[in-house]
C-alpha cells in the first residue's frame, strides 16, 4: 500500500475507491419521506431558551426554601439532560458513519439541537433561582437546601458512571437497538412535560415545558417511524439486548420520572424522604411536580406505550414489577449497561 502523503493523481485518472464506512456520505438520498414532515417542523418550531419572557420571573417573590427546591428539581433534570446533547451528538456521528438517509442525518441534527436547548432552559432556571451557575459548587442557604444539595451530588456521581459503558457501547449497537432506548425516554418526556406545562404557574416554566414536550414528540415520531423502517427485520441478537436496554432505561429514568429504585441507584438512605419534602416545598410554590401515584400511573402508561410497540415486532418485553408489568425478569444490571437518553 502506498504511504498517505505519497501523491498518486498524476498516475491514474480516477482515484481509487475510498474505503468504506467513511465518515461521509457524499449522498443526499431520501426514502423515508415521512420524515421529512418532522423535520420541517423542528424548523418551524425551533425556540430560544433565552427569549423566554425572563422579565417576568421574579424569584425574590418565593422563599429559599422554595427556590432551592425548585432548582433540585431543574438539577435532577439536568441529570439526564445535560448528557443528552453529547449522547444525541454520537447518534448523529453514527448516523455519518453508516450513510444513513440524508433525512435521517437531518432528524438527529434536530435532537441534537433540541436537546442543547432542554440544556441550556435547565442552566438558566438554576442559575436565576441558585443567583448561582451551578447547583453542585452552590452554597445553600437552608437545611432543605443542604439535603437537596446532598442528593444532587449523588445523583451527578451516579450519573457520571455511565458515560464510559455508553462510549463503548455506540459503536457495537445497531441504531435500531439505540432507538428503543431513545423511544423509552421520549414517550415519558413527552408526558412529564405536557403535564408541567398545564400544571405550572410561573409563564416561563409554562412556555419552557410546552416548547420541551413539543421538541419531545417530533423525537418520537422520529424514533417510531424509523422503528417502522428497520423493526420487521430485527436480529434475534438484536431482540435480547433491546429486552434487556427497556429494563436499564426503566431503572435509569425512574430517577427523574418516578424515585430511584434503590438496587440500582447508589444513593443514601435519606435520598427519597429529601426529595418528597423538596417536591413539597416546589408545589406549595406552585411549581407542578406530580405526586407519587400520578407519576407512577404516568411511567406505567409509557411502559405500556412502549410495550404496544414492541409487541408490533415480536420483542420480548421486560418485568417492570414496580408498575405491575410482567414480562421477561432481567437482573444484573448495571450503570454501565445504559443508553441514556431524555
Ligand atoms: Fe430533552
Ligand atoms: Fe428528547
């Protein structure tokens, strides 16, 4: 084989093929029009986290007590947003890679976006609210805020654990095995934040969640038309380990959706009873977080949602015995074993 830098153009009139997977389709086919509908509206319905009406959030109107709770609550979200952006964006390089549908690379481009955005409203509901950039380093000012503060860190180091598996994992899985996962988190944020949207006072958090559960359901449609594509010829292999990601995803999002399960989550003892008094705190001050049996009414229904789907393919679905869903029984799972997406 000839060196890299040696030049060959003046010896052949074509150059010779270059060796595939390249990370460039120089190809803009299109076959699954149907996307084209969605993309078009990530277009239209692109928002600015920061033309948001912020004139009209004064949050020396709520107590500490009430600020800093809201904010763990933005912070437990940040948890699983702010690793949306790089998790999309290897998606999307993914996408390259395998010449995907020029539409299909568009689509990912537009989560990859969106989720910046979810981002970036997290970052500036905390920083208003903390009068602080950063939740972690933040210096609380009541005791609810210190235990808060508590379970924010370990949450961040829970999360933390994850990104290396995930790293290692991109390049074995099909994109078809990554959809479920990203399925998984889409339809639950979908309603989560369709639900914040009606129940909060606060216009900013109102316009925010509407325009996230919005961003939320074009990734679904996303995600579910391209299951449609790829579903009907799933590998057995790809089956198993699609079983086994619902599972992962379930006890991974719990921790925003529901409360974390504990023999997944490497959290103290205090962990839930904190985050009941926080969520507490965050209602009094009219911030809608739904309690402990709509959420849980809520993630069943999504599992079921997903179930439906899955069932469409002949894929074995897992046991969810925390929200009475039988199925096939998966243990030994582990941070690492996630796909995590929002
Ligand atoms: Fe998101
Ligand atoms: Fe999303």
């Amino acid at each position: 084989m000839a060196g890299s830098k040696e030049k060959i153009a003046g010896t052949m009139e074509f150059p010779p093929p270059t060796p595939q997977p390249n990370i460039y389709p120089l190809s803009w086919e299109n076959v699954t029009t149907k996307l084209q509908e969605v993309w078009e509206a990530s277009q239209r319905e692109y928002w600015d986290p920061e033309k948001l009406p912020w004139d009209t959030f004064d949050v020396t109107k709520y107590t500490w007590e009430q600020r800093e709770s809201i904010a763990y609550w933005w912070t437990i979200l940040s948890v699983f947003d702010a690793s949306a952006p790089p998790v999309f964006a290897s998606a999307l390089i993914k996408t390259y890679e395998l010449h995907e549908e020029d539409v299909v690379r568009r689509c990912f481009f537009s989560v990859t976006r969106d989720e910046q955005n979810h981002e970036q409203m997290c970052g500036l509901v905390i920083t208003k609210l903390l009068e602080h950039p950063d939740p972690i380093t933040y210096e609380p000012k009541t005791d609810i805020g210190r235990r808060l503060q508590k379970n924010a860190k370990w949450l961040y180091y829970n999360g933390g654990r994850y990104w290396d598996g995930f790293k290692n994992a991109v390049p074995k899985y099909s994109l078809a095995v990554l959809f479920s996962s990203f399925l998984m988190g889409e339809i639950a944020a979908a309603t989560i934040f369709h639900q914040m949207a009606a129940g909060c006072k606060e216009l900013v958090f109102k316009e925010g969640f509407s325009k996230i559960g919005k961003d939320e359901g074009r990734h679904m449609a996303i995600v579910l038309t391209l299951m449609e594509r790829d579903y009907p010829k799933l590998s057995d292999e790809d089956k198993t380990i699609i079983t086994k990601q619902i599972r992962a995803g379930y006890l991974f999002l719990s921790a925003v959706l529901f409360e974390p399960p504990l023999e997944f989550w490497d959290v103290p003892e205090d962990f839930i009873e904190n985050q009941r008094e926080g969520e507490r705190y965050a209602r009094e001050a009219g911030f809608f977080i739904p309690d402990y049996e709509t959420k849980k009414e809520n993630w069943k229904k999504a599992m079921l949602n997903l179930k439906g789907v899955l069932d469409k393919y002949d894929t074995e679905f897992p046991a969810i015995p925390e929200v009475g869903i039988t199925g096939k029984e998966i243990s030994d799972i582990d941070m690492e074993d996630i796909i995590p997406v929002f």
